[in-house]
C-alpha cells in the first residue's frame, strides 16, 4: 500500500517555455536536439525523463513504468524555446559554428526551424566574462534597470511564444570567481547593491533575480555563485519559485562522483587525483581565463571532500593531494578529454593506480540535463515545491543544499533521492532496498 496521499500537482497543459541563457554550444544542442527527437530523427539519450524507469512497489511485483508515464511532466512537443546571447548568432548559426551535431544529418534538416530562433539581446559585461566579446548587449543606467529589461523579456517572450509556464536555465559560460560577500545576504542588501551598481551583482545574479520576479523556476548550469546566496534564496522562498544549481554534471566530475563513492565503500584509501581537461570550444576559451577557472576550480574540487570525508576518515583521506587543470585546446573544439590519474592503496597500505582517459563531448553529455532539469523544474513549481531543489542534486557538481546541510555528491545516493522524491510526489512507498521481507528471517 502507498505510505501516503499522491502531493497536488498542477496540470501540464498548454506549452513549457525555456528560456536559455546561452545560445551556444550547450544550448544549440540541447534545442536542435530537441526537435530531432520529436520528428523521430535522432534518440535523447542521457535523458532521464525520457528513457528511464522507475521500480514502484516489491520486486516481485514488477512495476517499472517509464518516469515520464509515471510523473506529470511536460510532454515534448509542447516545448518552446527562447534565449539570450551577446553574440548575435541565431540557433542554425550557432550550432554550425559549435560544430557538435552533423551539419548534413541533424543541423540542415532542421534549418528552417532553428534560423528563426534569434537571441534577445544580454545582459552582458566583459569584467565577468573576460574572453567574451559580444555586440548582441543590452545598455541600462543601472543593473536594476538590466535586470527590469530582463523581466519584460520574459513577459514578452510569454506572450509571444503562447507559453502557459516558463522555466530559465542558465546555459552560458563561467563568470570570475565571486566571493559571498554583505551584498548576498539579504534581499534588501541585494536590491541595494543593484542600485549602485555593486561589481558584487554579476549578470547571472541579475538574469535569477529577474526570473524569480516573474515567478520563473531558475536553474544554474555554472559554477557562478548566482542564487546560492542568502538573498536569491529569500526571494525564491517570499515568491514561491523552484532554484538549484550549480553547474552542469557531465564529464569528468560525472566519473569522480561514481569513482570515489567506490573506494570509500571498499575503505580504499587515496593518497593523490590530478585531473587535467583539454577542451576548444568557448567554455574552453572563457576558463583560459584565471578568474573563472578559479570559479570552476572550486566546483570541481569541493566533489572529493564532501564524498570522502577526511575528518571521518583521516588515514585513508586526512592527505589527498588533489589537483585540477584546464587546458585550452582549440583544435579539439567541443571534444573534451578529461584525464584522471589516481594514486590509490590498499591492504597493509599498497600502492595502485587508476587512469581514466573520457574522451567526451561536452554539450552532447550537457544537452539532456538542460531537457531534464527544465521539465523537472516545471514538475516542482506545479507540485509547489519552492526555493532549493536538492532533490534534483544529481544533475550538478556543485550542488545547492539548505542552510547548515553538506551537499551530497555521491551519484548513486543522489540518483536514489531523485527517484524517492518522484515516488513522494505520487504517493508511492520510498524504496530503502532493505529485502528483508523476500527471506524467512525478515517475515514475522
């Protein structure tokens, strides 16, 4: 029997509007990708909503429907997109520029669809952005009048678009590191930085800001500090908006996070990890740049700590000697290899290594999260879910968790909250993977 009531979940009716921030790579992808799909031309796969099922009930009861027949998401065809980019380029030049998909087999079939679609103009300042240039900018007197622009983006887009519902996915490139600072810890503090121009409110603060105005799910695929701060989660909590982030889980944290849960369950201990990236496309060009590699740097080194605990385990973690590095590479463009060595031991403290060489393709990898984290996002707003959505965590390196809780990196603890929170929503018993009452020992 269900252990509760199904939540009250509104209706998807009508169409889903996804708002990108970003046309590029990323997000040509994850829009071109879209419409193959729904013209039976190529297959979504990575994308949970769309081939993954969910068991419900015992194991011998054999319930494992598709999740996407399962939950009430938003069906595909009723997708409609928008974006902002500096750079003027619609989505046909961009993802022949990015060179992900096959120009002749999924990019030219689908021209006539993807030139139409132009980016608003950004909001967009280099100081961020230090490798960007873009002619596609938007101009204010303050970063209060950028964001105010911004939200009657999204009220025109809405109306043009027909959208009953929208959902903001931040899909562009990585903003210089940002401290949390007394700008971040107070909606009004935030507000009044916006005002005076503060260099602490960078654009992806305002994009957020702007969203959660509108009542906008918002969800971050970069490291950039954004709406992880007191004040975007205030605002989120008072407007009764779905946030989360930060930064798309693809590549090589992706193996990390699956990795590292192994030699901790196995009490393996590491004594060293350097991973090096080299990537050529723009997000290659932007963290060439010190101040945002240092933004995705600390994305990328906080997975170990949180998954391996030092403190707990001092002899086997207490000296890891961790290192990240990215290499720009244009020559490679979107094909990105993530190179690991790492120096682990075992019994009576003997040394062993592990190399991992994924040679990936980044948007490839990073398209069906955007596809699964705007239809999940729709999910919790209708469900009313507000505020920080870590149930979603396995979507993210970094990812966003209430005050005074760690974040859960692990991939598997992760994929198991995902699913237990669809199971919640619907009213289904949580699955612990107990088993005892299939034995003799566990029947009273």
């Amino acid at each position: 029997m269900p252990e509760s009531t199904p939540r009250s979940i509104a209706p998807a009716d009508g169409k889903l509007g996804v708002l990108c921030v970003g046309l590029g790579a990323v997000a040509s992808t994850f829009i071109a990708g879209v419409e193959l799909a729904r013209r039976g031309k190529a297959r979504p796969f990575g994308s949970l909503t769309q081939l993954a099922t969910i068991r419900l009930g015992r194991r011998t009861e054999q319930r494992s429907p598709l999740i996407k027949d399962f939950v009430p998401l938003a069906q595909l065809e009723n997708l409609v997109f928008g974006a902002w980019d500096p750079i003027p380029d619609n989505a046909y030049q961009a993802a022949i520029k990015s060179g992900v998909l096959d120009r002749h087999e999924h990019v030219e079939p689908i021209r006539e669809f993807l030139e139409p679609l132009a980016p608003m103009p950004a909001v967009f300042d280099q100081h961020y952005v230090k490798r960007l240039q873009g002619s596609n900018v938007k101009t204010g007197a303050s970063k209060r009048a950028l964001a105010e622009a911004l939200r009657k983006d999204i009220r025109d887009f809405k109306a043009r678009s027909g959208a009953s519902r929208l959902v903001v996915v931040w899909c562009a490139s990585t903003e210089i590191f940002i401290s949390p600072g007394p700008e971040h810890a107070s909606l009004a503090a935030f507000e009044q930085a916006m005002d005076a121009n503060s260099p602490a409110i960078a654009p992806s603060m305002l994009y957020a800001w702007a969203a959660l105005m509108e009542n906008v799910p918002f969800a971050n695929g970069a490291p950039n500090l954004t709406v992880d701060m007191p004040a975007l989660v205030e605002l989120a909590e008072q407007r009764r908006v779905a946030i989360g982030g930060k930064d798309f889980k693809t590549g090589q944290t992706m193996v990390k996070t699956v990795l590292s849960p192994m030699f901790k369950a196995r009490m393996l201990g590491v004594s060293g990890w350097y991973s090096t990236n080299i990537l050529g496309n723009r997000d290659g060009e932007v963290l060439d740049d010190p101040e945002s590699f240092k933004t995705k740097e600390e994305s990328k080194l906080g997975v170990l700590e949180y998954i391996l605990q030092p403190k707990l385990y001092p002899e086997l973690y207490g000296n890891l000697y961790h290192k990240v590095r990215i290499n720009y590479y244009p020559p490679r463009g979107d094909n990105k290899e993530g190179w690991d060595n790492v120096d682990i031991f075992g019994w009576c403290g003997y040394p062993m290594q592990i190399k991992v060489d994924f040679l990936c393709r980044d948007s490839i990898l990073a398209a069906p999260l955007v596809l699964d984290l705007a239809l999940f996002f729709d999910l919790a707003q209708r469900a009313g879910f507000f505020g920080i959505q870590e149930w979603l965590s396995f979507y993210f390196k970094s990812p966003q968790a209430a005050p005074g809780l760690y974040p859960e990196h692990d991939l598997f603890i992760q994929h198991t909250k995902l699913k237990n929170t669809l199971r919640y929503l619907m009213g289904e018993e949580q699955i612990t993977h107990l088993g005892v009452e299939y034995y003799e020992y566990g029947k009273e």
